[in-house]
C-alpha cells in the first residue's frame, strides 16, 4: 500500500514516519510513504502557497493551484489515489475507518495551515474529510500521521500476527482488558491470579468480563 502526504512540512512527516514499527515497514517495502512539499508548485519566486480571504477576515487561506499541481503530479499517468483532507470539519475517524482505509492500494493525505484551504479544489479533487477529534490543530501533519499509523497496522505484514490488531481496544468494539508483565508483585500489587493459572478459558473469560467493565466505566457512549 502506498500513502502519499501533500504537505507544508515532508521532512516532519518523515521523520516521525521513518521510525518505530511503521518506519520498519517502509524498510521492508510492505507500505510506501511520500512526502509532497506543496511549496514546490506554487509557481513564484517566493514560494508562496497562501493569499488573504476573500470577505475579509483574520489569517490566510492557501490557494487552490499549487495543491491542485501538487496532487497531480502524484498520480500523473496512473489512477487517481483517494483522497483525504484532514479537517476538523470532517468525519471523527474510527476504528472501522482504518480498516476500510486499509483496503485501498493508494492513499493520498491533503494537510491544510491557517485558515483552511480554498474551497474550490477540495470540491473538486477531494473525496472525503477526516477529523480526529473536536479540536483544532495547527496543521494537519500530525492528524495525517496518525491516520497512517492507524491505516497501516491493518496491513498484512506491518505487525506480526493478526491479533497484534484484532485483540486491542476498538476493533471489536470494546476497551481492552488490563495488561500485566514480570513482576509478578510491583508495589505491593499481584497481578491477578487467573492470569498465572494458565486456563486459557478462564483467562479468556476474565479478559472478555474486563474489557466490557472497562467499556462500562470509560466509554459507556461505544456501547449505546
């Protein structure tokens, strides 16, 4: 799968990209991740991406042809990538979107700055708006890194087994049970004995009891 990140600031995408278990899968060759400098098609001396509002109004807007060059120059010759504009206007993205995500074979990434972007070519190139919460960011770098994070632990090969994924909070729609590691009392705390029992039913049992507390207590919103 291949991820391409239309933005002001490749070498910060890289950077936290080229590391940990994603940046061992670029390694690998099992995802692809390019970085898209927008400034590169601005198509003036200055580089300048961004123009006052029309209306009126505080801040920038950045303008629609050096996105639209940049975009296509990712795909020239081939079928267009999806793509997605990170915006706080969008869908909240979820568990079940990652995994929808993950079957495309190319993904292209859209990070806006200051005010937005014009309107004008997210109509006309962009096919669905993701937000990853209530809140409002600088840039749209980090919430299109997240989304790659998220997208690409469902790619066989990323993690190492399917129940690296499969058995975490989310995916079945509950909190994931409590985990625990040596040693076996910390501060005076044990873990639980049916953890060290080793009967995968009751353990098994337990874990589903926790994860559905878990739920009740934190996220009762994920089980309505």
């Amino acid at each position: 799968m291949r991820f391409d990140i239309l933005t002001l600031f490749p070498k910060m995408c890289d950077n936290v990209l080229d590391e940990s278990v994603i940046g061992r899968a670029r390694k690998a060759g099992i995802i692809e991740v390019e970085c898209h400098n927008i400034r590169d098609f601005a198509g003036n001396k200055h580089n300048r991406v961004d123009d006052a509002p029309y209306g009126g109004g505080k801040g920038m807007v950045m303008q629609a042809e050096p996105i639209f060059n940049c975009f296509k120059s990712v795909y020239e010759g081939e079928n267009k990538p999806h793509l997605i504009y990170m915006s706080p206007k969008g869908k909240t993205f979820c568990q079940e979107d990652a995994v929808r995500l993950a079957k495309y074979p190319r993904i292209a990434i859209l990070c806006g700055h200051y005010e937005g972007v014009d309107q004008r070519v997210l109509d006309e190139i962009v096919d669905e708006e993701i937000s990853i919460g209530d809140f409002v960011v600088t840039g749209g770098e980090v919430p299109a890194m997240l989304l790659v994070d998220a997208v690409s632990r469902m790619i066989p090969g990323v993690l190492s087994e399917e129940v690296c994924f499969t058995d975490e909070s989310h995916f079945d729609g509950l909190l994931e049970y409590p985990q625990y590691t040596r040693p076996e009392v910390w501060h005076g705390v044990s873990v639980p004995d049916v953890l060290l029992s080793g009967h995968h039913k009751n353990i098994k049992k337990w874990r589903d009891e926790q994860s559905l507390e878990i739920t009740k207590r934190l996220r009762p919103d994920i089980l309505k």
